[in-house]
C-alpha cells in the first residue's frame, strides 16, 4: 500500500468518531458527496473502511496493520506537502486579515537569537500540546486548525532541491 492522500486521512479522521453516511461525512468534511464516494471507492477497495448498511466504519483490524507503514517518514513528508501546497494556494487568494493565512520569514540568527527562538518554540508545543486533540461530538473535522512551524537553512532546502 502506498501513502495515503491528505483526503483519505482526513476521512479517516472523520470516521474515527463513528459510522457515518456519505452525507454525514460530506458535511463533517466539507466536501461534495461525489467526492467523498470516490474516496470512499478507493478506501474500501484497499480495505481501510468497510460499508454496514448504511454507514461506513473504519476496519481497525487492517488500518491498524497499515497505519505503520502509513506512518513512516516519507508518507507524513508527501502529507505535510499537500497541507504547505494547501496553504501556500489558499494563502494567495486571500487576504492576512482571514483566519488563514501563511507567513513566511528570512532572516539570519545568531547562536543566542537560535536559543531564545528554541525556548519560544517549546513554549509553542507545549501550549499546542494542552490544547484537545478530540473535538467535541458538535464540531466539524473540517473546522480542525492546521498549524504549522520550523525552521531551517538554507543549505538544507538548496540540497533537497538539487537532488530533485
């Protein structure tokens, strides 16, 4: 099995909380019905999700043999692509004032601008860490925030460019 798509993670999202219909997971996602059956299709025919009656359910047996491989450094790398790219579209067609946006920032630190920055981003995870991680039974998978940070130099991203 390959990675999953960003979609197919987020309905399996979705469906953690529950069976539900296609139109319940349209609504829980945002997402048009026939966009949700194709996934769905796919899902099935690759035994992550299982169809009962009128409702889909995950199959915990063979997700959970799956999620390993799910898992692994490079399908979380093609993921966090699909969210940047996301944001990266989304954030040119609206404006900073929005409740989403994307900001990036270059800059040089020096070794004691790099400690400080490390001890704000500790603060960050650990504020970010006490927030819910299961939303309440009223709240939509797609009102979920996705909140992103890191950092790096230059010298890593021209690497990975050039190896492209």
């Amino acid at each position: 099995m390959g990675s999953l798509i960003f979609l197919e993670r987020v309905l399996l999202e979705s469906l953690s909380s529950g069976p539900k219909s296609v139109c319940e997971m349209s609504r829980d996602l945002n997402i048009s019905v026939a966009v949700i059956k194709n996934i769905l299709f796919n899902m099935t025919k690759n035994n992550l999700v299982r169809y009962l009656g009128e409702k889909y359910i995950l199959n915990r047996d063979n997700l959970s043999q799956s999620m390993e491989h799910l898992n692994q450094a490079e399908s979380l790398s093609w993921e966090a692509r699909e969210i940047l790219d996301g944001m990266v579209e989304q954030d040119t067609e609206r404006h900073l004032s929005q409740a989403s946006f994307l900001k990036l920032r270059k800059m040089y630190l020096s070794d004691r601008d790099l400690v400080f920055f490390k001890a704000q981003l500790i603060n960050l995870e650990k504020f970010l860490a006490s927030l819910p991680a299961k939303p309440s039974k009223k709240e939509k998978t797609c009102d979920k925030t996705i909140f992103c940070w890191g950092m790096t130099n230059y010298n890593n991203v021209l690497k990975s460019i050039l190896v492209r």
